[in-house]
C-alpha cells in the first residue's frame, strides 16, 4: 500500500483532536466588571491546553518525518498506526482532568489527574516503540537510502519517554508538583528527541538501507 491515504488519515487524526481540544474552552461565568478576572482564573485550563497542544503537535511532526521515509505500508504498520492514534486520542480527557482538578485544588483529585495523564503518555511512547521495532525488522518498507544506523540512534528515545513518565507517576505519590514537573520535562524531552530524530533522518539518507 502506498502512504499517501495513510498519512492522510493519520493527518485528518491529528487534525480532529487539536480541535478538540481546543473546544474545551468555554465563556467563564462572571458579573459584569468581572470578566478580567473570571479569564485569569481559568488558568489551569490554558495552562493544560498549551502543554497538551505542544505535545500533540510534537508528535505530528515526529508522526511526519518519520513515516516519509517509508515507500510503501503494509497491514501491520496500518494496525501499529492505528493503535497509536488511538492512544494520541486519549490526551483529551486527562487535559481536562488536569485543568478540572487544578482549578480546584484539590490534592488527591490533582494526583489522580496527572497519574491519568502520565499513563496515557506512557502508553503513547510505548507505541512508538513497538512501531520502531517492527519497521526495524521491515527494512523493505522504507525508501533507499535510509542506513540501519538510524534505528540505532533513536530506538531508546521511546523507553526513555517511558521512564519519566514512570517517574513521574512514582513521583507524584509523594509530591504532586514533582509529578508535575516530571510530566512536563515528559513532554519536552519529546520535542527535543524529535529535533534529534530529524536530523539522524537526515544523516541517515546518505548512508546504505
């Protein structure tokens, strides 16, 4: 199968759920002279809406780059796909979580809510893993050019991604901001693997598939 229609149902995905996501804000209630204020509180929800949208888009351009270099697909890579938007899927309803219980204050309900997130997160990296693997072992799936050595440079950013995740969920059983923080440190080693990734890929074309 070629990719075109893959990465363009995988794009209309990505492209359905930051919608969502941003469908989450609504007017606050307020009294009039009071909309300043009915705004700034409604800090966690912006706050959980920019972390979530940089995650989101991390992981499309991650998505983007690396199956281009793929010719063709075939039905486990689909399935492996599909697997993965379902966990991309997921980022919604811990985001809500997360802005609910931080509006609150509430600790407990603030644990449960990044625990919540940190699982979906872990299970995200652990799809990208499994995808890794599997088209490791389908060199026939990618375009000439692309050198084994690339694997080897990134096969570990998705166990990594899943250790702090871990950490964080360790972590915030003892203190919710370290959870927290851990949960965010998450998400931007993501940006930082995939600036990493993409230029392997580029050093990677030049080498022997």
């Amino acid at each position: 199968m070629k990719t075109d229609r893959f990465q363009a149902f995988s794009d209309g995905i990505f492209a359905i759920l930051i919608t969502i996501l941003v469908l989450e804000f609504h007017i606050p209630d307020y009294q009039p002279g009071h909309l300043l204020a009915a705004l700034l509180a409604q800090w966690p929800l912006i706050l959980s809406y920019v972390f979530s949208y940089f995650y989101v888009g991390t992981l499309w351009l991650f998505h983007h780059d690396y199956f281009n270099m793929l010719q063709r697909i075939d039905r486990n890579v689909n399935m492996l796909n599909l697997l993965m938007l379902f966990s991309i899927t997921l980022l919604d309803y811990p985001m809500s979580l997360v802005a609910d219980a931080l509006t609150t204050g509430n600790r407990q309900d603030m644990q449960t809510a990044f625990i919540v997130y940190d699982l979906v997160a872990l299970f995200i990296s652990a799809t990208f893993y499994f995808m890794y693997a599997y088209l490791h072992h389908h060199q026939n799936l990618k375009k000439p050019g692309i050198s084994m050595a690339f694997y080897a440079a990134i096969k570990f950013d998705p166990v990594r991604s899943v250790t702090i995740y871990g950490l964080a969920i360790v972590a915030t059983f003892w203190s919710v901001w370290l959870g927290a923080i851990l949960l965010a440190g998450g998400i931007i080693f993501h940006f930082l693997a995939y600036l990493r990734m993409s230029r392997q890929l580029e050093q990677a074309k030049g080498g022997t598939a």
